[in-house]
C-alpha cells in the first residue's frame, strides 16, 4: 500500500488508509471456523454498550470488550447467522470527512 501503520504492536498492526481503518492480527493457531480470520470492526464511542446491546438483541459472545492499550478498545459478537460483527473504540483514529 505504501503506507506506514499508525499502530504496530505484535498484538496489532493499524493503517490509515483513505480515512479507513485497516487492521492485522496475527493468527493464533489454526482456523478451525469458517469466517474468523476476516472480521469488520465498526467504530462506535462505548465498545462495552455497543457489546451489551448487540447481546440484549440475539448476538453471541465472540470476543469481550477488550482494552487492547493505548486506549483502543474491541469487542466482537456473532450475529444469528454466525458472522462475526467487530467493534472498536481507537482515539487515535477518526473517519476523514
């Protein structure tokens, strides 16, 4: 791409890529699931609501809401149909406009 990550940690690697956040996780072992090595994260301001709410709506845990440093937060859930649906709070990130 050309671009240097904003984020790069081993856990974590962030780009800013026209004003949209593209992320890499390392694997940790082999996928098993169909659909767990892509998930969208969606950024909202209060990971843990936004967790809850989807919960309190029919979606199941994937992922808690997780403090992954430097203030990030990410959570994630599986919708009805088994997707996986990721949301992130990054202060260090907003959508150009």
């Amino acid at each position: 791409l050309g671009i240097r990550p904003y984020f790069d940690e081993p856990f974590y690697v962030g780009f800013n890529v026209g004003g949209y956040e593209l992320g890499l996780q390392p694997q940790e072992g082999p996928v098993e699931e169909k659909g767990v090595s892509v998930v969208t994260y969606w950024g909202v301001e209060n990971v843990a609501e936004a967790y809850d709410s989807f919960l309190a709506q029919g979606a199941t845990h994937h992922e808690s809401p997780t403090d992954v440093g430097s203030g990030i937060v990410v959570a994630s859930v599986r919708d009805p149909w088994g997707n996986l649906f990721g949301m992130i709070y990054n202060p260090h990130f907003r959508l150009d406009s």
